[in-house]
C-alpha cells in the first residue's frame, strides 16, 4: 500500500516561490547587466589590434613576428591572458575608423595624440615622444626655413598627424603645398627622397632614426612640431574599462622595466653608427659580402645561427678581410685568438672557412655556456660582449651588476654596468681584473646596427640602387631587434 507524500504547509510552499523568484531574478540580474569591452575581450578570448606594416610598428617574417609595437600588444595581450590577432588595413587613415566601427578593440601603430584625433578615439597612456622631421637628401637644396618651400612638394602619409601639421602651417604660409599618399608607409617615402623620386617628406623623428642607417644621405632640413606623444587608440563610445586596464598594464611594465627594456631592443642601438661607418658597410656589402656569404650561411646552418648575425660578427670583427690582424694578434675574419683557435683545432686562422665555421662555434659555446635564465634577445647580446671580451669578464659585470640592485640577465643592466670594469674601484673586486668595458658596449650595438642592415636588405623585394640588393632569400625572421612612428 502506497502512503501518501504529506502536504506542503503554507510556509513550504512561499519559501520555494521565494527561491525560485530568486533565482530568476539572479538571472535577469546576470544576462541583462551590460557587457563591458574588457569582459568583451575575455569572453571572446582575444585582443584584435589595427596596426600598420613598418619598422618601428609590425614587421612579419617566415618565421616569427618582430617590431616595437608588436611586441607592446603582444605583452598586453598576455596580461589579460588572451590571444593577440593583428588587423593590418590597407591604408593608414583607416586604422582609426576600423576601431570605432569595432572592428579592433584597440589601435598600436605609433600614433601621436593630436587634437582632431582627440576628438575621433580615446587614447591610453603615451609610451614615448617624437618630433615631426622634414626630411631631405644630403647634396640637394636644402630648406633653411618655411620660407624656402614655396613652390616645393612635400609627400606625406595620407591621413597622418603630418597632414594635419602641414594645414595648420599652411595659413602662415599659404603656397605650402604637400601631396597625401595613401597606399604607402614611412620608409618607403624616406626611401623615394634617397633615391631622388621624391624632393621632401615628413616622419616622425623616430622613423627616422630607424631607417637612417638604412638611407644615410637623408638629413632633417626643418623641425615642424614640438615633442608628441605617442599612445594607444581605443573607441571613443565604449566604456573605459579596456583603456584602464591597459593604464594599469603601462603602470606595471613601467615600473618591473620591461618597457625600458623593449625600448632598447629596438631604438638602444640605432645611433651607434656614424654616417661614414654606415657607408663603409655598404660599400663592403657590395664589394666583399658576395665572396663569403656562402660561407656564412653553411656555416650558420652547422650551428643553428642566423647567418646574417655570423656575418655582423664578422664586419666587426675584420670588415671581411681574411688577411686582418690586430695589434693583439688576433687574426682572420672572425679575428680568433691563437688559444681559441687551438681548442677549435684550427691551425690557421686565415683560412676562411676554417675561421668562420671557427668563430661560428666559438659564438654558439659562449651562448649556450650563458645561465639558463638569460632569455633572447638578451642572451645573443651577451654572447656577443663575450666575444670581445671574455665570458670571464661577462659574469664579473654581470655580478657588478646584481651588487648594484639591477638585473644580471637584462644586457640593458649589464652594459650600463661593464664600463666599470676599467675602474680600479670595481675591477680589483672582481675574479678576472681589469678590462676595457666600453668597448663590448660598443662592439654588441655596432652588430646590432650592422644585423639590422643586413636583415632589411635581406628580406627586401627590391632594395634600392646603392648598395645592389641582396639576392632573394627564403624569409627568415630576425632576433627581435629591428628597430616607433605617425
């Protein structure tokens, strides 16, 4: 006999109205509250950036990704703990208006804070400054003033701070005439001036310093603004909570120095080279280069290197002469010592191939003899400072460096820091004593620029016409140092 379930008393019943009232309320509470653009950007699990192609922006290689503002997106992106996906527009103007038409959730592309622009977007915290250039080619009439342009055509990028600047200008000056390119990038203007194609441009002062080692002959006639920041665009109509976030992101890596750190990566090397250095280079990439680069390359292939590093190492080192000598009695063209050479089995240094497989794996030992916790593009720097100096050396500045509060493994740390291994003060305290430490300062920034050029001609379709381009290559992507901007 089935016995009968009791009836629910009066109480029973309004607690379970109660809760399930509750519960739907809950509910609406939770599917109605507004989405905000960071939940937006974590539900969806990626941060969509618009970008421009260029130097000091977003360059992609065969194998990887390098540029500064890149690598600033990609560190933000790992901070909200979401993918990174790049929007590359065909023109510059339209990077703005693809973020407020929410198609990006944010704009990295060296933008400068202007007062038009204010009124399209939202900017975020700016990350550095520049000064807008006019540029011209070394050896043509120069512009001493504003005055001297009449009747002179200046190429700009359409859509750029550059335009806006040059309008202001033109209502003191009203022949002042300038022509909007819009299928275009800076370097490629900077690069129709050098070669003659073009009489005037503007850049951004980084730009510049990015690309001169690159065009030599360019020069800054006239400078057109003051200092201008440089900063993130986010929706003018959103909320701020994405913007914010990316505040407290620039507030972290300010603070912790990884901004100051990939400031360096791409712009600490960049003015190393004087202009007769830059085309002492180019005149040996041309006359010499073609001669070993076989040997660079099958060599860097042995021993997992990028054959474009072997053959910076290797200008530094002798400027492509296997017959070099120094005053120390170093010699070839990865300029070996005798005890290097014999632990290497080498028995003469002069011989080409025997010096570059030699230097090559020289170069890869001190790398891979480095502690584990030295990361790239830090750990190739500092194989290269103890290349010339000695890895004894190395770890000395090194422990100066820790002593010192800063970062042993950051060769942004560490250089500031190997010049005192001249100072008795400092090298008396150290294992290995004395040695000449600016100079691996500025042996590891002269690679640097040295890679950079070769890299840019190396991956380039068409270089232009002095020196001859490089013969086309399989992409291969640099160490992420190629040197922010519009």
């Amino acid at each position: 006999m089935r016995r009968r379930r009791p009836a629910l008393t009066l109480a029973q019943r309004m607690e379970i109205v109660a809760f399930l009232l509750l519960v739907t309320l809950t509910l609406l509470f939770v599917l109605a509250r507004p989405v905000t653009e960071l939940d937006r950007v974590l539900a969806k699990g990626e941060l969509v950036v618009a970008t421009r192609m260029g130097n000091t922006t977003y360059q992609p290689w065969a194998n990887g990704t390098s540029g500064f503002e890149y690598d600033l997106a990609s560190a933000f992106a790992e901070h909200l703990g979401v993918e990174l996906r790049i929007l590359v527009p065909d023109r510059f103007e339209s990077i703005l208006p693809m973020v407020n038409a929410g198609r990006a959730d944010m704009a990295a592309a060296g933008i400068t804070i202007t007062r038009p622009r204010l009124s399209q977007v939202r900017f975020g915290p700016s990350y550095m400054q520049v000064t807008e250039q006019l540029i011209y080619r070394s050896g043509t009439d120069r512009p001493q003033s504003l005055a001297d342009l009449e009747g002179r055509t200046i190429l700009v990028v359409a859509g750029s701070s550059h335009v806006t600047t040059l309008a202001q200008l033109q209502q003191s000056y009203p022949w002042l005439e300038w022509e909007e390119v819009a299928d275009t990038t800076p370097e490629d203007l900077l690069r129709q001036v050098w070669e003659g194609e073009a009489e005037l441009t503007v850049v951004d002062s980084m730009e510049l310093a990015a690309t001169l080692r690159f065009f030599p002959e360019l020069r800054v006639a006239l400078e057109l603004s003051e200092p201008r920041p440089l900063a993130w665009a986010f929706k003018r109509d959103a909320d701020s909570t994405l913007l914010r976030e990316a505040e407290v992101f620039f507030e972290q890596i300010t603070e912790d120095g990884r901004l100051e750190q990939i400031l360096e990566r791409y712009f600490g090397h960049v003015e190393m080279l004087d202009y007769a250095g830059v085309l002492t280079f180019m005149r040996r990439i041309r006359n010499r280069l073609e001669r070993f680069e076989p040997l660079f390359r099958e060599a860097a292939e042995v021993h997992d290197m990028d054959w474009r590093l072997l053959a910076a190492i290797s200008y530094q080192e002798s400027h492509w002469d296997p017959r070099a000598v120094s005053y120390t009695g170093v010699r070839g063209l990865m300029m070996l010592t005798r005890a290097t050479a014999g632990q290497l089995g080498i028995q003469d240094r002069t011989d080409p191939r025997d010096s570059v497989f030699g230097g090559a794996e020289y170069f890869t030992s001190l790398r891979g003899r480095l502690p584990d916790d030295i990361h790239e593009p830090d750990r190739t720097w500092m194989a290269l400072a103890a290349y010339n100096v000695g890895l004894g050396h190395l770890h000395d500045a090194r422990r100066i460096t820790r002593s010192q509060g800063r970062d042993p493994n950051r060769w942004m740390d560490v250089m500031e820091h190997l010049p005192l291994l001249s100072q008795p003060d400092w090298y008396r305290q150290t294992r290995y004593g004395y040695a000449r430490g600016w100079e691996p300062v500025q042996y590891v920034q002269n690679v640097r620029s040295f890679y950079d050029i070769l890299t840019w001609l190396d991956t380039r379709d068409d270089a232009p016409g002095e020196p001859a381009p490089l013969p086309p290559r399989r992409g291969v992507a640099p160490l992420e140092i190629l040197p922010p901007a519009l």
